[in-house]
DNA sequence: CCGATAGCAAGAACTATTCTAAATTCACGC
DNA sequence: GCGTGAATTTAGAATAGTTCTTGCTATCGG
C-alpha cells in the first residue's frame, strides 16, 4: 500500500463515503504493538502466538480480523510471497521484499535515492497506480 | 521467473544434476496451446474449461499437474496477486502486472528501456536474484 | 443508564491447491 | 510389434490458510 495512515482522526462528519477511523482496541493494539516490536514479516499465526503473551484468550480469527483492520487503515501492508501464508510489515515507506531462500529470511529493499516505479516501468497509458508489491527470490552469497 | 527456456533438448548425458528436459505429452501441450492461444492471465480453473474443448476427459488435477511442469521449466510464468487464484502467463519476458481493479484486466508491464531492476533497488549485500515478481493495482483513468 | 453499533470468540465452512492410489500411456530395447 | 519400467493421468480425498457465522461482550453517543 502506499502510505495513507490513519489511526484515531477527528470525529464522523456525516459525509457518506468518509474513510472510518480505526478503533484502537486492546487486541488490535497489541496486535500492531506486536508487529512493530519484532519486524521479522511473521505470519498471521506467529502473531498469533506472540499476542498470546499479553492476552492469552485471544482467538486466531480475531488476529486475522485485527490484522485485516490495520491494513485496511494502511497502518501495516500484507506481503504475499507465491500462496505462501500472508506475511505482516509495519514498514509504511515504499520498499520491495527480497526473499532469502536459504534462510526463509524476508529483507526489505529501498528503491534507490530519487528513484520513483513510474519512472522505470512503462505503465499502460492512464494507469493509476494504487498499490505496487515487488517481491524478489533469491539466495545471499557468502562470497 | 528469468528466461531459462527448456523444451526437447539433447538425451540425457548420464550426469546426475542435469534438468531432465518436459516430456511434451498431450495434455501438456494443450495446456501450453491455450495460454498462447488466449493471453489474458487465465486461473487453473480458466485454463481447465478452454482445455476440456480439445480433451473433453482431462481432469482439474492434470491441468494443476501441466501447469507445474511448464512452470517449473519456464514455458510459463505464475503470477500471483494478494492470495487470489494463480494465474498462468506465456510472456516470458522480464515484465510485471498491472491488475485493473475496474475490470479485473492484468494488463503485462515492461520495463522501460535498459532499465535493471538492480539498477533502481538497493538489494543486500551479496543477492542474488533469480526471481522478479511485479505487481501492480490500480485503475485506467477515463480522462 | 439505554439502545445501538462495533468488535470478539469459537468453531464451522470455504476454496484453491496438493496428495493418494490405481489405471494408463509412453519410450525404448528386443 | 511387444513387453517392461518409469512417467503421467485421473478421480476423489485431504490439506491449510483464511473467511464466515453466530451469539456474546464492550463501547459510544445521548
């Protein structure tokens, strides 16, 4: 996603289609407190078990729905590698993933300095770009 | 994936690493027929109704099963938006996905000439890339 | 405090895909 | 042409990550 964060903003104003702000529950927030505390890009059920910790009767069911919440609200982006279980990034700036197949390691990866997506790709004529997912497989030679 | 096409290719010399070359069988080469013949991206289950035209008796499973092998020898890309269906492309330039969220298109995305993709990321140290995957969502403004 | 709305929990359901086991096909040497 | 062993196909069962359903609980505005 690209970045659009909101949490807890100024109050309904009764215009319709108004994006909700996100209620900042005790699971959700230990949920998001969980991601940013170990960004490893765990899956739906690592968070599972790390939340645990804190509250120990939360349900799988409701880490996924507080993890679809927060990335509803662009506070975290889903990272999908293949149909591998969706991985969890707290990390807002635009940036692609690089997959270290000998470690099951996922590294993020900045584009260059000044280097904008639309500058290097040739996107069909009027395209409107509204979420860019780059993701790379690979190995980290020792040498 | 990176271009490494591999058909027929010679006998097998005896050496224990080698890529066995894809036996062409008919329901193979249906397959492959059908994602040249339609270029749209098509899902297993796509592919699986256009092949029933020419092989009325092949089952769901065997088209999972070609799909795999030509995949697995780089006659065709696998392409994989959030956790949607995969879906099945003969293109195998280096290139990404743009997906219309209007209507549902997955357009094909090349890269601006003599661009890299090692020329615009700052991989880690020591990477090596063998797989690029570029997906894209957006919508075709009108104007 | 009251009613309404949103969120949670537990388990069932869903669905794309993979696996299993048996039957068929194929390449190849004779 | 024909047997043989390996690869492939098939149908259906199994799998696994995720989503849905239902009833309960918490929270919010008034």
């Amino acid at each position: 996603m690209l970045a659009k964060p909101s949490i807890k903003r100024s109050a309904n104003t009764g215009i319709a289609d108004e994006p909700s702000e996100l209620r900042m529950t005790r699971q959700r927030r230990e949920v998001y407190r969980v991601l940013l505390a170990q960004r490893d890009h765990p899956t739906a059920y690592d968070v599972f078990m790390r939340v645990k910790d804190g509250l120990p009767h939360i349900s799988l069911a409701t880490v996924y729905n507080c993890l679809e919440a927060l990335v509803e609200h662009d506070l975290v982006r889903q990272v999908n590698f293949d149909r591998e279980p969706s991985r969890y990034c707290p990390n807002l700036e635009e940036h692609g993933h690089f997959h270290d197949r000998d470690t099951g390691v996922i590294h993020d990866v900045k584009f260059k300095p000044g280097i904008k997506l639309a500058d290097v790709l040739d996107l069909p004529h009027g395209a409107v770009i509204q979420d860019v997912e780059i993701n790379l497989r690979g190995q980290l030679s020792l040498a």
